[in-house]
C-alpha cells in the first residue's frame, strides 16, 4: 500500500509544478543558491539575513544541473514533502495501525495547504519533514531507551535548524518532554548531537550577526516578558481559521474530535497530543504574526487526530472508508483548483478567510505574475542583451539572477543610481554597446528615470502591480555617457 500511497503523492505534486509563478521568496534562495555556487565568497551568502544556507544550497546544485531554476527547486521540496509523508505513515503505524496510517497519509497527500508549500521553493517543506521525523524519533527513543534514537534526533533535529532557526522550536519542544520525563542522559545526547551538526555555522561571523535579523518575525525575550496578550490572541485566531479554512473544515473538526477522544480513551497515545500541543504553544508566543507558511510545518499532526476520530467513531470498514472518503472530498476539489488553476484556487478561498495567501502570490509586486514573461521578452528580441534590476531583493530582482545566472545571451546586473556615485552629474542619456532593458517593480526605476524609457508593462492578473521593461532613452545630441559593460 505505501508504493501505491507514494504513487499518488507524487503524481499529485509533480503536476503543473510551475504553474505558479516564481514567488518572491523562492527567487530569494534560487538567487542565492546559485551564487553560493558561482561566485567567489559567497558560500555562507545567506547568513547575512539570518537564513541557515542547507536548502539554499540544494537549491543551488539543482538549479546548476536542471534548464529551469524554479521547477528544479520545487523539485527539492516535493522530496522534502515525501519524506513528511513517510513521517506521517510511520507515525500513524507505529501508534495506532496500518488502516489510520493509509486514512492519514491520504489526508496529507490531499491537503491543499500541504500541496502548496511541498510545491514552493521555500523552506517549510523541509522544517515539517524536520519536525515529523524529529516526533517519530523520540517516539521510539520512549519506548526503547536506545542511545542510537536519541543521535537520530539530536541529528535531525540539527539539519532543521542548519535548513531554519525556526526548527529550535521543535529542538525546545522535544528537550522539554525529554524534560519531563526525567531522560537526562538522552536529552545530552540529543542536545550534543544537534549542535555537532551546527559547527559550520557557528564558526561563521555572519551566523551570529545575523541572528538579529530574525527579530523581524519573532519577539523578542524582553517583548514577551512583557506579555504581549494582544499578540498572542491574534495567533491564537489566526491558527483557527488557518486551520479551519487551508486544512478544509471537515478535516479540522475531526481532528479536534480525534484529540478529545484521544485524551480520553487512550492513555497510550496521550504524548502525541502533547508533542502537537508543545510547539504550537511555543510558535504562537514567539511569532509576530501566524500566516499560513510558517503555521504549517506545525500542522500535519492534525491528519493522524482526524484519521483516528474516523477509525474510532465508525465500526465496519465500509463506514470508516466512506466516512474517509466524504473527508477527502473538500480537499480534492481545492486541490484541484489549486494545481489545474491558481487564480480560482486563490479567489475561492479569499471568499471565506483573509489569510487566502491571494494577495502576496497574485496581486502584489511579490507575486511572479510577469517575471518570467519580461525576461522572455528581451529573450525573444535579441540574442545578445542586458537585463539590468535594482538593487533591491525579490521579485522581480532576484528572479532575473534566478532565471539568467548561467544564461549565455542574457546578462543579468544591477543597474542603479547608487553604483554611479557622482558620474551621472551633467549626463543627459546612458549608451551600451549591446541593447540594456531595465526590468522594474512597479515603477520603481532605481533614481535613474530620466535615462529609461517605457516599453513594455506586464500587470499582475487584477492589475495592482506589473513588471516593466524599459530601455535606454536615444538621440540625446549632448552629455551621454557610454557604458562599456563586459558582453
């Protein structure tokens, strides 16, 4: 049954891969990843804005052997969401019995919020697997006392954080219940084992500056002692209708039913409702806000309560696989919609919650809606050009790195007033000796707009924001300055 199970997770999540378009964070570490590669010094690149570079990396090596940057790295993280899929089948196996791990299994696979992030370039994919095996491990340390589990969890615990900080989460959640189980000796282990993995990073300088970057999106020590309730509530909600909405009600609600009736009839089972209830805890008091992308890695325990209130309220097989099929069914067609169509998937569930996702991956400068369409442009108009973006980072900056690093015909640069200094005093036009586009966020020309020109706009689909691709102003009669940019 896992080869069939592990046949449909793969069929679903290779389909349409890049039918969206590139994301801003996604062109980020597909950018990233490439010059850890290609450039000299650039190797721990990412430390500089706080993000551990293991799955930048992967991103990188992919995209150095695959034509296409966006769907190599999507590539990574539908392995990373088959690993979680493994996680949860063995979990469900190893607790209950085979028929909860085959109804949770489905339920990830058919998961439309699941679907979305092991189908994006970015790093939640990879910190639910973390936390899925780190549960799985310390299951089987509990019951067998074995040194060789807690190494196993020291280590997965340590490849989280080396992929995000987010994953010491999972590492506090896990010494704590070692904790209070009074397994010292094994909480050393896994401490030591987690932090051996970290050695390369720790002897990076930029591993510890830019540890305080991550004040961006969690409180700080002195924020929280001073019990920032207003905070905490709006998580707390956040997490409901989150839940409620991208895991498809009827999945939500019968996994609330599955761990009330956990708590009550299962003694034996009781710590995996604490090992759910742990890290969310932690996450809602440390985050500044609960989105959809940094709530899910926390989420997929929900499958094995849901699956369980099935096998526990229904008696025969037949009733248990209706009742299972009845609670896929939301989930499919969402799903559907999501890989056949984006924009229905995003406009359906913008009717119904605010936290749709729509507004960052369809109608804002971070969507990738005309990214690759202006680049094509150039691409089709000449052999030879230059693609010149700010010096910003997302989209479309990082995008156009992403997508022409290796190019042989198209050059990517910066192009901004803050490269020029002084030069430009007096200078009316800007020449290249091989046609140069500027490829812009919005109107966004980076201080140099009297030397660029409009050609071409590429809106998002509601028209907010576009991608434009603009030349250099011609014919000035005086004070033009050539470029002489390498070919």
């Amino acid at each position: 049954m896992i080869y069939f199970i592990s046949a449909c997770f793969f069929f679903i999540r290779l389909i349409n891969l890049n039918k969206l378009p590139i994301f801003n964070d996604e062109a980020i570490y597909l950018d990233w990843g490439q010059r850890a590669f290609l450039l000299p010094d650039n190797f721990y690149f990412s430390l500089s804005d706080g993000k551990p570079p293991l799955l930048i990396w992967l991103f990188g090596l992919v995209a150095l052997v695959f034509p296409d940057p966006l769907w190599a790295g999507r590539a990574i993280s539908v392995l990373t969401g088959f690993l979680s899929l493994l996680a949860i089948y063995f979990i469900a196996k190893t607790l209950f019995n085979r028929s909860v791990a085959i109804i949770s299994s489905l339920q990830y696979i058919f998961s439309p919020l699941l679907n979305f992030f092991d189908r994006q370039a970015l790093m939640e994919s990879a910190i639910t697997a973390v936390g899925l095996w780190s549960i799985f491990f310390y299951l089987k340390l509990d019951k067998t006392n074995r040194p060789g589990w807690a190494v196993c969890l020291g280590l997965v615990l340590g490849l989280g954080l080396f992929v995000k900080t987010s994953a010491a989460i999972f590492l506090l959640a896990i010494l704590l219940a070692l904790l209070m189980t009074k397994k010292f000796n094994f909480l050393l282990i896994v401490l030591a084992a987690s932090q051996f993995i970290l050695i390369p990073l720790y002897s990076q300088p930029n591993f510890w500056s830019g540890l305080t970057s991550n004040n961006r999106y969690s409180l700080t020590i002195k924020e929280i002692v001073t019990l920032p309730l207003a905070i905490w509530g709006h998580n707390i909600l956040s997490f409901l209708e989150i839940a409620f909405w991208h895991l498809t009600p009827l999945v939500f609600l019968t996994a609330i039913g599955g761990i009330i009736l956990t708590t009550k009839t299962r003694q034996r089972n009781i710590g995996l409702v604490y090992l759910f209830l742990i890290p969310l805890v932690f996450f809602s008091l440390v985050a500044r806000d609960v989105n959809p992308r940094y709530l899910t890695p926390f989420l997929p325990l929900l499958f094995l309560f849901s699956s369980t209130f099935v096998f526990w309220i229904f008696s025969t097989k037949l009733q248990r696989s209706t009742a299972a099929i009845i609670v896929l069914i939301p989930g499919i067609f969402i799903l559907f919609l999501q890989v056949v169509s984006p924009l229905s998937y995003f406009s359906l569930l913008d009717c119904f919650t605010k936290q749709s996702q729509k507004f960052q991956y369809v109608n804002s400068w971070t969507s990738g809606y005309g990214v690759f369409e202006a680049i094509q442009y150039i691409s089709d108009k000449h052999q030879k050009a230059l693609a010149g973006v700010r010096l910003d980072a997302g989209n479309p900056e990082n995008a156009v790195f992403a997508y022409l690093q290796s190019s042989k015909n198209i050059a990517p640069m910066y192009f901004d007033q803050k490269l020029f200094g002084n030069r430009l005093e007096g200078v009316d036009c800007l020449e290249t000796k091989i046609p140069f586009y500027f490829i812009s966020r919005d109107r966004q020309l980076a201080g140099l707009d009297k030397y660029l020109i409009e050609e071409k706009l590429f809106y998002k689909p509601e028209k907010e924001s576009y991608v434009g691709v603009f030349r250099l102003k011609k014919d000035c009669q005086n004070n033009t300055l050539i470029l002489n940019f390498q070919d």
